[in-house]
C-alpha cells in the first residue's frame, strides 16, 4: 500500500488498461499499479468486467423467431424469383399491384404477385425445411378484421372426393396435387388456442370426424399464399377454422424436419400475403412422424 | 449443402452464389450465423421484441443488398455491422426510451436487489441486460462486439464503422461505468469471487 492520497479514477484506469494511454503517462500509471493496491485491485476488477461477460453463455435464438424469419426470408426469395421471371417473360401483361408484403417495414414499393410466380417458388421450400423447433407464437396481435372472414366456397374441384382416401391420417389431404396448384380447404368447427395449437393439429390430423361436405376447393388467393410459403408443394392440411374465437386459416406444410403449422388471419389471403404480425397469428413446428 | 467435395461452402461462396441467383444460398448463409447475429441484436437493443425486428430488418436488409459487398471484410463481420446498424437504428427510432436516465440505474438497481439478502451480496444475480442497459447504446454495442463476442478491435472497428481508436474508447467507458456493478455481474454469470475480494470505488478510500 502507498498511502497515497489520490488514487486513479475506473475511467483513466479503463482507458489505461484499453492501451489508450501511453508514453510518460503510460509509465507513470503502470509504476503507480505496482504500489497501490488499492488501484491494483481496481483494476483487477476493470479486467473482470470483460471476462465475466465474456462469460455469459449467448440466448438461445426463439424457436418463434426463427420461424418467423424463415417465412420472411421464404417470401424475399420468391419475391426475387417472381421478379427474375417477370424480368424473363416481358410479353405477359403484370398482374395487380402488391399493397400488403412486409408494408412499412421494408417499404415494398410497385412489386407485383401472380399466381405463375409459385411455379419457380420451389426452392423456397427448403428454407423452410430448415426449420427444427418446438411449440412457437409469432406475433400475437389478436387484430384480425373479420371483413373477409374464409367462407366456404362452391367447390370447383371434381378432384375433391377423391383427395379423401390419400391421406395416411383420414382426413383429405388438403393438397392433392392437382394442375394448377389447387388444393382443398377443410371448414372446421375448432376453435385453435395459442397453448393447444400443436395439440389441436395433431387431433385434426389424426381424426377422421369431419362433416361431410365440409371440403372445399381452397379458394384461389389463399391457395396462391399458400402455395407462396410451400414453395409450390400442396399443404398436409388447410383449414378454415377459428382461432382464438375469430375467423382464421390452419395450414399444415409438410417438412422432413416436422411439419410446419401457420395460423393466419382471413387478412393474410390477399394480394402481397401479408407477413405481419397482425395476420400472422401463430405458429408452430410438429415433431417428425406425427 | 455441400460442395461436389463433401465440404460445406463458405461464406463467401454462399454470398457469391445467392447473388449470382441461387435460391437456397442465403438461407444457408443466415442460418449459419444467426444464433450469433440474435445476440448481437438482443444484447444491443436490450428488448426482445425490437431486438427480433432489428435481426428481421437486417436479415432483409442484407439479402437485397448482397450485391454491394465487396469482400474488405469477412462475410460475417459484414452481417454483424448490418445487425449492429439495424439494431442502433431501432433505438434511434425509440429515442424517447431513455437509456441512461437515473431512472434506468434505479431499475438496474432494483433487479437485482429483488428477492435477495442484501446483506449476502455474492448471492445477487444480476440480470445482464439490465446492466448493458446502463450504458450508452454506442458504447453497449462496442462492449457486446468485443467483450461479449470476442470480436477483434480491428474487425469491431469494422463492424461499427469506426476507427479501432473509438473501439477502444467506448469499450474503457462501458466497463469503467460497469466497475461498481461487477460482484452482482460476478453473481450473475457465476463467477466465484467473493465480494470482500474486490473494491468498488463507493467502498472507504481517500481518492
């Protein structure tokens, strides 16, 4: 101990420690380290500061998150793919203006969405196959405009009695795949529930109670959103159903590492296939072999 | 994915090959890093949910604009200064947060008082976030890239957009101004020093 009367301040000894002091006043202070112990410890601390948090063990990424990340990253590889081939086919006339697609947040500007585009979404797929989590909610904003509420419509479909018997799991699987991406869409009565919502699918997937008549041909906006996050490959299961009392969507994708369940508002089946947090309402990874 | 020999590509090839159009290339890419990227983001914003639409934004962000790296630095360290950027910019836009006000210490200080023996100061645990709360968002995400990831100050330099000088500056101020934190720090990320061993600048002294 020196017994001096004035000891470093934590701020020159950091700047000391961080080689921001150097020359005569870097010697004055590495010879005054040595005597003071009061200082020595100190900066014994200072030093601890950065090995204790070099110590604490990194977050886990949220299994919800990264889902949602791989529907966002799925829909900017089809927005690229969809614009490599407008940019390849320039005789065909554009389709509407896209008004909804990650608006605000990315600031989307004239893009455009037609239906031909889900045909070169394939490798979207694989990001999402990427995926390997539990039980997961994205968002949660229980906002959901009911002004256009899925509603049954006429099915257009002669293939939709015969999509019955494929399903391993009895109920018609939703995405018999039929020319032009068509799919059915099962009107079910359940109401989904952010705790329950794996529990639940895996219920509508192993049943086989269901009205008939109930099946219908998913109507043509949704089938392309669906089609958009699938990469083109039919769902395991589209619902039109409730969830947490209002009107939403149930859709199944298929994956090697679990299916992948997303939960939209009626909203999301729109032109753009909204991404947000209001009309993505939940999602959730099943295991494998469900 | 894997190269025809077995090998899995780098970073650099997956950015080449999704700027060049492939479709699979990026998610590879992002997925390797991401876990990474997270904390970057969390520990920066100190707000889960800001914190996953910085990572969101970037991740976007750095999609579109593959085209413009020009290889300076290595593939990662410009995903984190995209992730760093987008996370600054979040807190920007949350100005009226105050990130240093009195009230925050005060905050910081009840955390980790909560539930604990006051007089028993090696059994606080003190919540990380809440101490790089405390600081300054320039000077956290200097303290996060080098303290925290291990990140040179030449590559942190790069990934803040600042001269290693400055690194090294905000990191001595972000750990000067977590001196008088550092056993309730040691609690937390279970260290095993003992209170008695270290000597906080409040404790006795004639300075």
């Amino acid at each position: 101990m020196s017994g001096q009367s004035t000891h470093l301040d934590p701020g020159v000894l950091a700047e000391f420690r961080a080689g921001l002091i150097t020359g005569r006043r870097g010697t004055a202070l590495a010879a005054h380290l040595a005597e003071c112990d009061r200082c020595a410890a100190l900066d014994a601390d200072l030093a601890e500061v950065s090995t204790l948090f070099a110590a604490v063990p990194p977050p886990a990424l949220p299994a919800d998150l990264a889902n949602r990340l791989d529907l966002v990253l799925a829909a900017e590889v089809a927005e690229r793919n969809e614009n490599y081939s407008e940019r390849a086919v320039l005789s065909r006339p554009r389709a509407r203006p896209r008004p909804g697609w990650l608006a605000g947040r990315i600031g989307a500007g004239n893009r455009r969405l037609r239906l031909v585009a889900v045909r070169v979404l394939a490798p979207a797929a694989v990001v999402l196959a990427g995926l390997g989590y539990g039980l997961a909610q994205i968002g949660g904003s229980p906002a959901v405009t009911a002004a256009s509420a899925p509603a049954p419509v006429p099915s257009a479909s002669p293939a939709a009695g015969t999509a019955t018997a494929q399903n391993p799991h009895s109920l018609p699987r939703a995405g018999a795949e039929e020319e032009g991406g068509s799919f059915h869409l099962v009107v079910s009565g359940t109401n989904y529930l952010p705790g329950t919502l794996s529990r639940q699918v895996k219920a509508a997937l192993n049943g086989s109670s269901y009205a008939p008549g109930a099946v219908q041909a998913a109507p043509q906006q949704l089938r392309a959103c669906v089609l958009r996050i699938t990469g083109g490959t039919a769902p395991v299961l589209a619902q039109s159903a409730h969830y947490q009392g209002r009107p939403a969507y149930v859709i199944v994708a298929s994956r090697t590492s679990g299916d992948l369940v997303l939960v939209v508002a009626p909203g999301w089946a729109a032109p753009g296939c909204s991404a947000t947090s209001k009309d993505v309402l939940d999602t959730a990874t099943l295991p494998p072999g469900i | 994915m894997q190269d025809a020999d077995g090998q899995a590509p780098s970073d650099t090839e997956l950015l080449r090959r999704h700027v060049a159009g492939d479709s699979e290339a990026f998610g590879e890419l992002f997925r390797r890093h991401r876990d990474r990227l997270w904390a970057v983001a969390l520990r920066t914003v100190c707000d889960p949910e800001e914190a996953a639409d910085a990572l969101q934004d970037a991740m976007v962000s750095a999609f579109r604009r593959a085209g413009d790296f020009r290889g300076e630095s290595a593939v990662t360290t410009w995903l984190h200064r995209i992730v760093v950027n987008a996370s600054l910019d979040r807190l920007r836009r949350k100005a009226a947060r105050p990130v240093t006000s009195a009230g925050d210490e005060q905050a910081f200080e009840a955390l980790w008082a909560h539930g604990t023996d006051p007089a028993s100061a090696t059994e606080v645990r003190l919540d990380v976030n809440a101490a790089l709360r405390i600081l300054p968002p320039q000077q956290r995400a200097a303290l996060v890239v080098v303290d925290m990831l291990g990140f040179s100050v030449a590559d942190a330099a790069a990934i803040l957009d600042t001269s290693p000088g400055t690194v090294k500056s905000r990191c001595a101020r972000a750990r000067a101004r977590l001196l008088p934190y550092v056993a309730h720090l040691r609690g937390d990320t279970g260290g095993n020093r003992s209170a008695s061993e270290s000597v906080s600048p409040a404790q006795g002294g004639d300075a």
